[in-house]
C-alpha cells in the first residue's frame, strides 16, 4: 500500500492539469471519480431496440416459440420463466449470444450507443471485449449470482470499466450493487492484508452502505470493477436481461485478460500504429 508522503508524490502522475476538460466532461468524470460509477442514458436508441428485437427472435427461435405459440417480445422478456426454466437457460443464453456475436454491426452499435462516456471514463483509443456476455435471472432463480466481489481480485485490470446495458428495465433485487467507491476503498483498505474473507458475512455488514442501481429500459451503467459489486436472488417478478462488456483504454495495463485474446482494439489512432509498427520494424 502507498504510504501517504509516497502517494501524495506520486499524485501528479494522474491528475489532469486544471482546465482541459469541456464543463459536461468535467462534471461527469468528477462524477465517475466521486461514485465509481455513473447511469447515463443511451444514445440511438433505436439501435437498443433493433438488439431486443433480434434478442427475442434468437431466443424464441431457440426454444421453438412458433406461430401461436410465439409470445409478445414483452411477455418474453419479462416472463422468461414461462418458456425456459433454470436448466435451460445456459443453453437459451448461448445461443442467443452466438447469435449476437456473429453481428458485427450490432457489436458497434453497444459501443456506438454509449461512445461519448466510454471516452469521457477510458480515453479514446480503446480496446473493447472480444465477445459481449449476456446475463439472463429468472425471478427467486439462484443460479447465476455474483456474491460481492471485485474483478480485480481475480487478476483483471484495474484499469477496466464495464458497461451494463439492460434490456428490460431494473430495479432493486432485478438490479445489481455496488459499493460507491470512496467506501470500497476503506473496505478494501481494511482487508487488505487477511488471507480471506466471507462474502456473505461482508455483504451482511456493508449492507446499509450498497447502491442498488435503477437503470430503466434506454440506459446503461458504466462501473470501474475495482468497486465491490454484486447480485442477489432476483426476488421482483419479471426477469432480468442484461449485457455486459468490458472496456479499457488501448494502452492501459492489461490483467487477466489479454489484448489480443479477450481485448480487441477499436479505435486505434494513426499516431499509435505508427509508433507501434516503427517498433516492431526495428526489432526485426
Ligand atoms: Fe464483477
């Protein structure tokens, strides 16, 4: 851990100098600095609509919903529960999702939906997720939670951000956690140093400190996953469809997940491919 003296000196590595920034940028990183994370509204919606289309297509083509038997896309995304039960649901999740990731326009259209924060919180020379995830809970399902957590523990980097994008829209126990950041760090700080930790015991105590985030049909949040974070058993009546993908800037450090394997690049500039390429001419 830094030591104060040795933090305070090595501070004006990050911080920006004073007066760069538009106002609206400003605002919305002090923002991102303050909570960790930030709900921001889409941009093109149709293009969010296009993708719950083709989500409902994929998944009642999957399950066999056909002619009469073929439900409105609402009661399918909101009533999951009535076509597909919890062994089924993996199967229904992948094979939506391969049918997504084949799409490479609809690929861009998750970045393209949410560009201007993304470069707010990450730069904009960017390397983005090879494939998007998609998260598919039934309502009391126990299947698929994420007790809390940081993504770094696991090795990502902490340089990485993800963007949460729903389908449907979400709230309370449909929603996910998070720990704001300034009490993640104290929590993290008090931990740090313990061979390991209960999540569920840490849950129970940090509980009046949680976020539960409201993010309606249209938004997304963007969230560092060096915050705490989490889910619990869904316990609202209606499923909860959500898309996650993770975002960092190109020449950040990368953890667990590589540039190249899980990472792609989106928005090289020229300038850095330059660079790159004289470097690697030099050394053949
Ligand atoms: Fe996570």
């Amino acid at each position: 851990m830094l030591t104060k003296t040795r933090a305070a000196k090595t501070a004006h590595r990050s911080q920006p100098r004073p007066g760069f920034f538009s106002e609206d940028e400003h605002a919305f990183i002090e923002g991102f600095l303050r909570d960790g994370y930030a709900i921001i509204p889409l941009e093109q919606k149709d293009r969010l609509d296009e993708v719950r289309r083709r989500v409902y297509e994929l998944g009642c083509e999957h399950l066999g919903l056909k002619g009469s038997k073929r439900p409105s896309l609402e009661e399918f995304l909101d009533h999951t529960e009535r076509f597909a039960g919890v062994e089924s649901l993996n199967a229904l999740r992948l094979a939506v999702i391969n049918g997504l990731n084949s799409d490479a326009q609809l690929m861009r259209g998750f970045f393209d939906m949410a560009r201007r924060p993304i470069e707010w919180t990450v730069g904009n020379e960017i390397a983005m997720q090879r494939t998007i995830n998609l998260s598919i809970q039934l309502p009391n399902d126990d299947s698929s939670l994420l007790p809390l957590h940081s993504d770094v523990w696991d090795g990502n980097s902490p340089y990485e951000i993800v963007l949460w994008l729903p389908l449907v829209d979400c709230f309370k126990t449909k929603s996910m956690y998070v720990l704001p950041r300034a009490q993640s760090r104290k929590r993290i700080a008090e931990m740090r140093g313990l061979k390991g930790f209960d999540a569920e015991k840490l849950f129970q105590r940090i509980k009046p400190e949680l976020v539960w985030l409201e993010v309606p049909y249209g938004s997304a949040v963007l969230f560092t996953h060096c915050l705490m974070h989490g889910n619990r058993i869904n316990e609202e009546k209606t499923t909860r469809w959500t898309f996650n993908i993770r975002l960092k800037g190109l020449l950040t450090p990368y953890g667990a997940k590589e540039l190249g394997e899980s990472f792609l690049p989106v928005t090289t500039r020229p300038a850095t491919r330059i660079g790159f390429e004289y470097l690697q001419e030099e050394k053949s």
